[in-house]
C-alpha cells in the first residue's frame, strides 16, 4: 500500500483565499479591516521568521497588521501593560504574543492577560475551559488545522479510534478535546506510554506530536490508518547540512498508511491560515456582525 499524501499547502492556500474573500466582505460592512496585533519579545531567529511571515500573511488576507517588537529586556509589567492597550483597541481583534518569551516573564501570566475575545491562539484559561466544555470559543491553530485536514480526507469521523501522541497545551490536549467534539473514540498517549507501538496500532488515526525525530515507525501504523504529522525537527543531513522531518518515519508510515501528511507540507501552512481564520472569527464577533457557522 503506498499512503495518499495529505497536502497541507494546498488546503491552507484554500483556507487563505477564502478568509481574504470574506475579510473584503467585513471591511466593507465595518467600515475598517480585521485587525491582527503580534508581539515579538528578543531577537529569537526562528520567532522572527515567524512574525514576518504571519504579517505578511495577514496584508494578504486583506487584514491591518500590526507588529510590536520589543527588545528582550523588556519587563513583565511593560508587556502586560501593552497588552491591556491592545485589549482596548478597538481596531486590534486579534492578539498574538509570540512565545517563548525572555525568561524573566511569566507567559502563563501574559496569556491569561489577552482578553479571551482576543485570544485567537486560544491559549487563554477561559478558551481552554469552554473547549473542554464544549462551548464556543477560540481553539489553538495547530489542532484546528489538524481536525479540517483529517474531515477534508475522511468526513465523518465518527466512532472512529484515535491515538493523539503528546499531552501539551499548544497541541496534545487541544487535540484530544476537538477530536472528542467530533465523536472520536480518544486516547492520549506520550513518550511515558507503555507499549505505545501497540497502541498506535489499534488505531485509525493517528497524529503525533511530541517532538522526537521520527519516532513514530512504520510498523506501529494500522494498515489504512491516516497520520497526521505535527512534528517539525531539524536534524543532520550530513556534509554540514540539515533537514526537517517530523515525529513519524515518513517512508515507513507511507507503505502502511492510507493517507499521511507530509513534513514540510502537512500540518505547518495550516498554522497561520486558521490563525487567520480566527482573526476573522474574533473581528466579527467584536463587531457585532454575524458570520455563518459554515463560512469558514
């Protein structure tokens, strides 16, 4: 069997354009443009890349981008206090601050000081709690991109047994609660599991997440199972030389598989396609403009 490749980059350029079509749609109707603010504190290289394509992706949609760069001696109060600021802007409906952050602030303070309305990382207490509910609210880009790749390729995912490898808040949890939401039958594991191979072959999805090099074998995979690859590890490629993999033996999982995303490819564009689509979410709500369950 040779798996069909999930392809990431296509379903986000989708995603995009279709978020840049009803963004024209709210500016038209607000009288102004969805508003995304990101906050990069320190010099980080990676976050840095990171920033500049998510503000570059955000003009494109049609969106106001607005970019604070703060050094990394930045104070915890100094960052609260411009979060507040962007939590009373009224053209700012989205606030992303980008992490990790300096090691003399607490991020677990600074999240929890983004208005939930404006928590399009859905990484606030509040979105947690009423995702674990059940209730309405921002969730976290990653998972969300991960649960509309696996309904494009298998629709109803009802009844069906899913394994979710990692147990962080970014991905793991969140993860394991949309998939619950879609009447999956869940289980979390991690690198702590035992016999995670023997687990990972019951089920018929499977998404990993936890941050080791290829960790997931072929052999581990359900004949037909689909695979969806969060990991993203830069690892030697020899001659001086690097490459990215994820956390599953891509080959190996590829003749086992029915479909498998790829790593880079899969999983990575649908990041900051969703996290435009949560802006768009966040702008018309703070507007007062209803927008359909199933526009986006």
């Amino acid at each position: 069997m040779t798996a069909a490749v999930i392809d990431g980059k296509a379903f986000a350029e989708k995603l995009r354009a279709r978020v840049a079509d009803l963004a024209e749609d709210f500016t038209a109707a607000a009288g102004r443009r969805p508003g995304l603010a990101v906050v990069l504190v320190g010099e980080d290289p990676a976050s840095s890349v990171y920033v500049r394509s998510k503000g570059k992706a955000t003009e494109a949609a049609g969106m106001a981008s607005f970019t604070h760069r703060l050094p990394a001696e930045t104070s915890q109060d100094e960052l609260l206090s411009l979060v507040r600021r962007l939590n009373a802007d009224p053209l700012v409906d989205g606030i992303l601050v980008q992490l990790p952050l300096p090691k003399q602030i607490d991020e677990d303070a600074v999240i929890a000081a983004i208005h939930p309305d404006k928590d399009v990382d859905g990484f606030h207490p509040i979105n947690a709690g009423r995702l674990a509910s059940g209730l309405p609210g921002f969730v976290p880009c990653t998972p969300l991109g991960c649960v509309m790749l696996l309904k494009e390729r298998l629709g109803d995912l009802s009844g069906l047994d899913a394994v979710v490898i990692g147990r962080s808040n970014i991905v793991g949890k969140p993860m394991a609660q949309l998939l619950l939401g879609e009447s999956c039958t869940v289980t979390i594991a991690h690198s702590r599991t035992r016999d995670l191979p023997a687990l990972v072959r019951r089920a018929d999805i499977v998404v990993a997440a936890v941050g080791r090099p290829e960790m997931v074998r072929g052999d581990w995979i359900k004949p037909g199972a689909t695979v969806i690859d969060v990991g993203i590890n830069r690892v030697d490629a020899g001659e001086g030389k690097t490459k990215l993999v994820g956390d599953v033996a891509f080959a190996e999982a590829a003749e086992v598989a029915g479909a498998v995303t790829p790593v880079p490819g899969g999983v990575g564009p649908m990041t900051i396609a969703v996290l435009l689509r949560n802006t768009l979410v966040a702008a018309h709500r703070n507007a007062g403009i209803p927008l359909a369950a199933d526009a986006i």
